[in-house]
C-alpha cells in the first residue's frame, strides 16, 4: 500500500544501511532524510518527538533514504519494499511469506498456513535469505518448503523487501534477493518514558485464528535498557471457499476411486471418492505458536553493546494429497533457541568513522510426526556473524567494507531422514563504495566468499569459491525524478541440501535426489528503474533480467520411489526476466481527506535454454485499490487479480487464475495519536477459490476463503 502521508510522497519508505554492507538497521523514525532532525534530536523536543519509539509520520521525498554511514541513497536496490509496523498490522498472518505476498514481485510459497516463505521475483529456498536485523534466521526453512520461518511477524517493526542482483552482498543464497526483519529484541535506545509498551491482539474467521503480541522497553539506568517481548498465535483447520482438491487432481482421483471400487475395493474407493470431493475446509492446517524474547543493552553516546536471547515455538499440520500414498496426519513441531549479539563503537574521527558488529547463535530441532508418532527429527545448530568497518565520508566518496562468517551443522535421525549428516561453513569479505559525480552517482560492490559442505558419514567434502560483484549509476532530475541502471556479475556455491538429498520427505510426499557433482551457479544480471514523484503522482518501475550458467533447479522425473515422486535436483542454463512496478495518484488532496488511486503488478518469465519453463514461478498479477485517508481514519477497497498459469515445467499442472475483492478499514479512536489503531479487514469478499502457483501444495491447499479479521494495536 502506498501511503500519501498527505499529499507528500512516502512511495519508498526508509530503507537501513544493512542493505549491502551490513550495519544494522535502526528504527524507522530515525531514517530522516538529511534535513530532518535525528530521532535523538526529536527527542530533546516533546512537541516534535510524537511517539518516541513508534512515529512513523515521515515524508521521505520520494527516494531511498538510508540510516546507517556511507551509502545516501541505495539505488543498487532499485526494487525494494519496506512495510513499516503500521503495514505489518494491516497484512498481520503467522508467516512472513503471506505478510509480504500484495508487494510487487513478492509471492508466497503457501505449503500450509504453518510455513508460507517469500518468493521474489519468482525466486525462493536458496535463493531467498530471510534475516532478523541483517543476520540470517538460521533456520532450514530455506531448505524445503515445508518448513517454517522461525519469525513471528506480531513482533516485528519493520519489514525490508530487498530484490535485485545488489542484495548478493548478503550472501550467496541471496542472490534472489532479501527479507530483512526488524525487530528490537536488543533495545536500539534509550526511551524517554520510565517505560515503553507496544501491544497487538486480533482474531479472524477464516481458522478462527486468536493471536496476541506485546513488548516492554524500560531504561535501567546508567545507559542500561531492559526488553522483553512475546506473542502467541492459535489457529484451526482453515475455511475455503470450495473444492479443496483442484479440478486436475480432482478428476484424477475421482478416476482412481471407480477403478478400485470395479476392483471390489470398495472401502478405499469409498475413502478416495471423500477426500476428493472434500469442500469448505482444509483438514489438518492448524497451527499454535508462541515467543519470548529478552534483551538488554548499554549505550555511551553513540556507541552501544547489547546482546538478546529467546525462543521460537510452533506445532502445525501438513495437509496431505489424498491419493498420495501416505495413510496418516502429519504434522511438524519445531522450537529455536537463539541468542543475538550487537555492538557498534564511534572511532572518533580518521578514516573510519565507526565499527559494527552483529552475531548470532541457533539451536533448532524440527520433528516430524506421523499421525502423532516422531517420524523424522531435525537438529540443527548454526552461528552467523559480521564485522563492518563504516568509513567516514570523504566529500564525494563513502563507503564501508567487512567480513561473514556463517557455520551450520545438520542431523537428520529417523527412517525418512533424506539427508546425511552435515556441516557448511562460509567465509566472506565484502565492500561497497559510493561517489557522486555531479548529478550522477555510482556505486560499486564486490563480495569474495569460500564455502564448503562436508558430510563424514558418506566420507564428502568439496568447497567453493564464489566471486560476486555489482556496479550501479544513477541520475536525479531537478524535480526528484530517480533514473538508474545496475548491473552485476553474481555466484552461489550449491547447498548442502541440493548435493546430499537422497531419500523421502513425508512432509513434502516427495522423494528426493541431489547431485553431489554439482558445480558453482553464476549469472549476469542487468536491471533499469524509475522512480519517483511527479505532482500527485508517486511511482516505482523495475525491469530486470538474469542470464543463469549452470542454474540449480528441481525438476519432476516421473519415477515413483518408496510410493513417493522422485525429484532430482539438476543443473542447466536458464533465464529470469521480469518487470515489477506500482503507482499511485492522490486526486483528491485539499482538505481533511486524501483520495488516492494505487495501482501495482508484476510478470515474470523464468525459462531453460531450451526454452523449457521452470517450475513453481508466479503468473502476471495486478492490483488496483481506491484508498481514503484522513487523521482519524483510512477505508481501502481492492481488487487483486492473477493469471491462469499455463507456462509450466514438465510434469507440473496449470493453475486457474483468481480475482479478489478485498476491504479495510483503519479506525483510530484518540484524535491526534496514530499509535493506537483498530484494524477491520474483510478478505476474499466474493468468497473465490484461489491457489498460488509458488505453492508446492496448491492443487490441494488453496488459499482461505472469505474471512473477516480485526486488531487492535497500542503504543504508549
């Protein structure tokens, strides 16, 4: 959604630093243009500060504005999407996929509403990195996409969608691009209050879903800031608003059950003809969650150290494909324990203005039950941490330049665990510069990393060099317009999962196979962008394409093992091409209330050499919205229209598209003060079956049905 913060433009809102060369992000109030006061400055004013940790009301002028030393303005990131708290709220869901999944170029895998990642760009697993304030989930929800993101979005405060060939710089799995969520486990200030709550509690009808979230702020004294959070989120079987099973697979089945009924079968046909036939919910999609999280932090001055611990808990089921072999429910219990360093130290002048340093630890166990018995465990431990070294800026030149470090040891123990155990450790140093040249600004960014992948017991081992840079020079009009072109020369070593997979993954009803020969993936990538304001209207325009050697991808085989289909991970030349873009018009702006028009949508066309088209890449989707805003108040109706997609890969089915009509309304109940806010939604109105083309599971998990929701959110 875009809003016109009345009648100025806020078509791109802040966007931290961490971006590329990984200092943390800071919280959205304090990502001030240049002649903006800082947060802290605010502060030391009542009359200006408004909500000290939670005022959003920032006009940004139409261009990236970033928080952190070096870079002005991130235009390597020509298509990035941030949802503040206020956005988060309005698109609240269990996972993070289906929070971001309206923005363009942004889709959802939608396995289940337990586990739902993004995909961008239609791309997704390996190539999508999902972080916690710039340092990955540490996870393995990028591993398959039953698994989910150990996020919980109640709690989060800002959502950064980083997409382009740029966003390598955070690692060679992002070469698809970026999730960034912000948080503040870690305080990022001291607040001025003798305490600081932020709360959120909804409900909806579609899973009957109860969800409750809240955080504590208080200083201790001394520099000291104590924090607490958590949430906790329950859902039952979800409501849809027809078949379950789509009309291809239902036909299918329907065929299977009359030829076992002619066999005499006639309990099995019985069975099969019901599952088929199965309409209005979606069994076994329940899911509960909940959080907790406490941090503490010590400023001086402008240098601060501050460390975090918490956990992620949640139990969810896996619909299964009726006819899919597979006689029992499944379902997935999953709890992280992490803990979060932060520390960042003002040099105090030279060549260096400031040294950051972000580190994190994991420790993840995912079991699989079959039908409430353990089937298979996952245990995973992982740590992940970066120093960055801020340059201070030198006239027309900034810059900053770093080292990562990422290690992850996996065991997989049960009759399905589909692969041996391993470790993966990666090294990387990384830089990024930027010079203003006149009107013009170029930026450059390289990154080096060493990986390997070893597995003692099938005695492999085998490591990677992968060598990524990006280049970017854009030109500002007089009048705020932003025209720019990136390009880039990207690598990502395979992952552990795509060369050691062999065997069946009940949860995903596949049988897996990789290839323990497969080599560096590279590309080149080229990306024009327009964006800006012109008068009342605001717009943001990408066109990108990627030339791929030896892409990794997961491709159908038609083979059956163990009951399950065989999917075998393999390489080939490929191409990504695609253009994202939204828009939008305040034609009504003199007076109490805006009226704006927003437009946005996306296409993209991801194809072997051959011409084959690749797996699972989402269809041509608009989205038109009428919005009205005022201070008390905001009403919004929408249509969301996707494509039929019949551009599929070997094996895969077509999916029909869908049309939605979708309302909300924004009520806040004390004049003056945006910090408390009741939510109404009403979703998939016309109660329209729908299923996203990204999903592994969409011929049998559709999308919810029609579905009203309401949150109520409060910061004081």
């Amino acid at each position: 959604m875009l809003y016109h913060a009345r009648g100025k433009a806020a078509l791109l809102t802040s966007l931290s630093f961490v971006a590329l060369t990984f200092p943390q992000p800071v919280l959205a109030q304090d990502a001030v243009p240049a002649d903006e006061p800082t947060a802290q400055e605010a502060a030391s004013d009542p009359a200006d500060a408004g909500d000290d940790l939670h005022d959003r009301r920032i006009d940004y002028k139409g261009e990236i504005v970033v928080t952190g030393h070096g870079l002005k303005k991130l235009d390597l990131l020509a298509g990035t999407s941030v949802m503040d708290v206020r956005a988060i709220q309005e698109n609240t869901a269990g996972q993070i996929g289906d929070v971001l999944a309206g923005l363009p170029g942004v889709s959802a895998t939608s396995f289940s509403p337990g586990a739902s990642r993004p995909v961008l760009r239609g791309f997704s697993g390996e190539r999508v990195r999902v972080l916690v304030d710039g340092i990955g989930s540490i996870d393995i929800s990028n591993t398959s996409a039953d698994h989910a993101v150990t996020i919980d979005p109640l709690t989060a405060e800002r959502v950064e969608v980083l997409r382009g060939p740029a966003v390598m710089m955070y690692g060679s799995s992002a070469i698809g691009g970026a999730i960034n969520v912000i948080d503040k486990r870690i305080p990022r200030r001291v607040p001025d209050e003798s305490y600081h709550v932020d709360a959120l509690v909804g409900a909806d009808t579609a899973s009957d879903m109860r969800e409750a979230g809240g955080s504590l702020d208080v200083p201790l004294g001394g520099g000291f800031v104590g924090h607490v959070d958590g949430s906790w989120r329950r859902s039952d079987d979800l409501s849809i608003a027809g078949y379950q099973i789509a009309p291809a697979l239902r036909e299918e089945l329907l065929g299977q059950a009359d030829a076992l009924e002619l066999g005499g079968d006639t309990d099995a046909a019985d069975e099969l003809r019901t599952a088929a036939l199965n309409r209005g919910t979606l069994p076994n999609s329940g899911t509960e969650t909940w959080t907790a999280n406490a941090g503490v932090a010590f400023f001086a001055g402008e240098s601060n150290i501050g460390a975090a611990i918490g956990v992620y808990d949640t139990a969810y089921g896996v619909p299964t494909r009726p006819g899919g072999g597979e006689a029992e429910e499944v379902s997935i219990g999953l709890r992280q324990y992490r803990g979060d360093l932060r520390a960042e130290a003002v040099t105090g002048g030279g060549f260096l203005d400031r040294i950051r340093l972000r580190a994190a630890y994991s420790d993840y166990t995912h079991t699989e039950f079959e039908g409430g018995d353990p089937g298979t465990t996952f245990d995973v431990q992982g740590i992940e941490g970066r120093l960055e070294f801020i340059q201070a800026d030198r006239g027309n030149w900034r810059g900053s330049f770093g080292g990562q470090y990422y290690f992850r040891d996996f065991l997989a123990v049960g009759d399905e665990a589909y692969i041996s155990p391993n470790r993966t450790q990666q090294l990387a140093g990384f830089a990024l510069q930027e010079f203003d040249i006149g009107p013009l600004e170029l930026e450059l960014a390289g990154r080096f990393e060493h990986s390997s992948v070893d597995s003692t017991q099938i005695g492999f081992a085998r490591s990677f060099n992968a060598v990524s840079g990006a280049a970017g020079l854009s030109y500002e009009t007089d009048g705020g317009l932003r025209f720019g072109v990136n390009a880039s020369r990207v690598s990502r070593a395979p992952s552990a999962e795509e060369l050691l997979a062999n065997g069946p993954h009940i949860a995903t009803q596949s049988f897996e196979v990789g290839d323990l020969g497969l080599k560096i993936e590279r590309a080149w990538g080229g990306e024009i962008y327009a964006r800006g304001s012109k008068g009342p209207i605001q717009f943001n325009l990408a066109l990108f394409k990627s030339w791929f050697d030896n892409y990794i991808y997961q491709a159908a085989t038609g083979d059956v093992e163990d009951g399950l289909p065989v999917y075998e991970y393999r390489q080939g030349d490929a191409t990504y091409a695609g253009v994202e873009g939204e828009a939008s018009w305040a034609f009504i702006d003199n007076g109490p209330v805006s009226v704006l028009l927003d437009l946005k949508g996306d296409y993209i066309d991801a194809k072997l050499a051959d011409g084959t088209p690749l797996p699972r890449i989402p269809p041509l989707s608009l989205t038109a919205g009428l919005e009205a805003q005022s201070d008390p108040w905001d009403a919004r109706v929408e249509v969301e229209w996707a494509d039929d997609m019949t551009r599929t890969a070997p094996l895969e089915t077509q999916t029909e598209g869908f049309t939605l009509l979708n309302a909300s309304f924004t009520w806040r109940p004390i004049r003056g003060d945006r910090n408390i806010a009741i939510v109404f939604k009403a979703d998939n109105i016309l109660d329209v079956t729908a299923r996203r083309h990204a999903s592994f599971t969409k011929d049998y998990v559709p999308m919810a049905g029609r579905n009203f929701s309401a949150n109520l959110r409060a910061s004081f």
